[in-house]
C-alpha cells in the first residue's frame, strides 16, 4: 500500500508506504516518503529512511508535520511564550549568532563560536543532522514575535560525563534585562517536563556570572556542588522538575 498526504502549507505531498519497491522509486524522484513497517514486512530494507510509522491510525495531523519538515530539512516550532518563539537552529540563523557574540560580556562566561564562519555553518549542519534527528531536541533558536529577529538561544542538552540534562541559554545585550530569559527559560523547563517527561535538570555556571545565577535561583534551581569544566570552576546547580 501506499498513501498520498498533502496538507495548503506544504510545497508537496508527503508519501507512506509499506512496499521497499515503491520507498525506493519515490526516493529516487526526490520525493518526501516515509517507510510504513508492520508485522508482515518486517524484513523489508529501506535505507536511508529518518523515521518510519509503525501506528498509522495514530499519526494526526502534526505528526506528520513534523516528519514532513524533518524530511524537508526545514526546522520544527518548539514552543511559543508571551514574546518569543523558540525553534530548531537552521544555518541561516549563524550570521545573527555572531553579531550576538561579538559582545565580550558573551563570551566572558561561555565558548565562543567557531572564528571561521564555514565551521561554524558545518558544525550547525552536523548538531540539525545528528542532535536534533537522534534526540529530538537540544539548543534553539529563540526569535523575538514582534520583530522577528533572532535574540538568543536556549534549549536542554546532555553534557558529556554527567548524568542530568542541561539548561543552556544566551540571550544577546540588548535583550537582558528585559524578562526574555526568565520567560523563555521558564518555557523550555516546561516543556522538559511535560513533553520530554525530564525529573531534573542540571544548570552550569561559573562563579562571576551574577547575571546567570540570579537567573537560575528565579527558575528554581538550588546549588548541588561545584564541578570543573575545561579548567574552569562551575557552580552545579540542580532543578527538580
């Protein structure tokens, strides 16, 4: 079988299959296609594929939305507060990040972008390719409604060596101060919680970042020791959800 899907804000349809023969031939024609697997085609190949339904009668709407735009390679909405929406990073939104970091106060207390921009565009490509498609999450982009401009970026990834997720954010200088963080940062807990089902979340911090601390002490986060990150002394805080 196959199904035929098209929704007005789509360039094109969107197909589901449970024929490798038919998967393969509409790949082939550049078309969005995702591999239907049942009981009865288990031991079909169909290479290549990002997701596969496995419960037709359960994909709604924004379901398939979501596939869709994965397979289109165009970025998901994550959540919206009073003033910002906060989706996927795409490349386009690197330009802005570096305007956003050229302020020394950013990176007094944080990694800086890479200095060539090609690496930093290949890094972005690799973090939507392998964070965003395994996870399904990790940092965003965070734009202001009403202008429509990129201002920071916060999301929850996984550090290396440590057992929590963490809360991350930047928000460029002319927005703090302002509640941007406080009413993103809010937003993105929630979502940890409610539709990620997180228990607890970790922040980092280093000692001298005031601005950062008072944020997390507002979101609720309570110190659980000190650890240190690339030579450098981190306040642990911790975040029950």
């Amino acid at each position: 079988m196959w199904k035929k899907i098209y929704y007005p804000s789509w360039d094109q349809p969107l197909y589901v299959t449970d024929q490798a023969q038919v998967y393969a031939a509409l790949q082939e024609k550049g078309c969005y296609v995702l591999p239907y697997l049942h009981e009865n085609n288990r031991g079909e190949a169909f290479p290549g594929a990002l997701y596969a339904v496995e419960k037709l009668e359960e994909m709604d709407e924004e379901s398939f939305d979501l596939a869709y735009r994965r397979l289109a390679g165009l970025p998901w909405k994550i959540l919206t507060t009073k003033r910002c929406t906060v989706r996927e990073t795409t490349v386009e939104d690197v330009d802005r990040f570096y305007q956003i970091y050229a302020e020394p106060s950013i990176t007094r207390y944080m990694e800086n972008l890479f200095a060539d921009r090609d690496e930093e565009i290949a890094y972005i490509k690799d973090y939507i390719e392998k964070i965003y498609i395994f996870y399904g999450y990790g940092m965003w982009t965070v734009l202001e409604k009403e202008s429509g401009e990129v201002i920071g970026r916060a999301g929850i990834t996984w550090r290396e060596g440590y057992d929590l997720p963490e809360l991350g954010f930047v928000f460029g200088v002319p927005w703090q101060g302002r509640g941007y963080a406080y009413e993103v940062c809010s937003a993105v807990l929630t979502y940890a919680r409610e539709v990620l089902l997180m228990e607890r979340v970790q922040a980092l911090v280093q000692p001298g970042n005031a601005r950062s601390l008072r944020l997390c002490e507002r979101l609720g986060f309570v110190p659980a020791g000190e650890t240190v990150l690339d030579g450098e002394r981190h306040v642990l805080l911790v975040k029950e959800l």
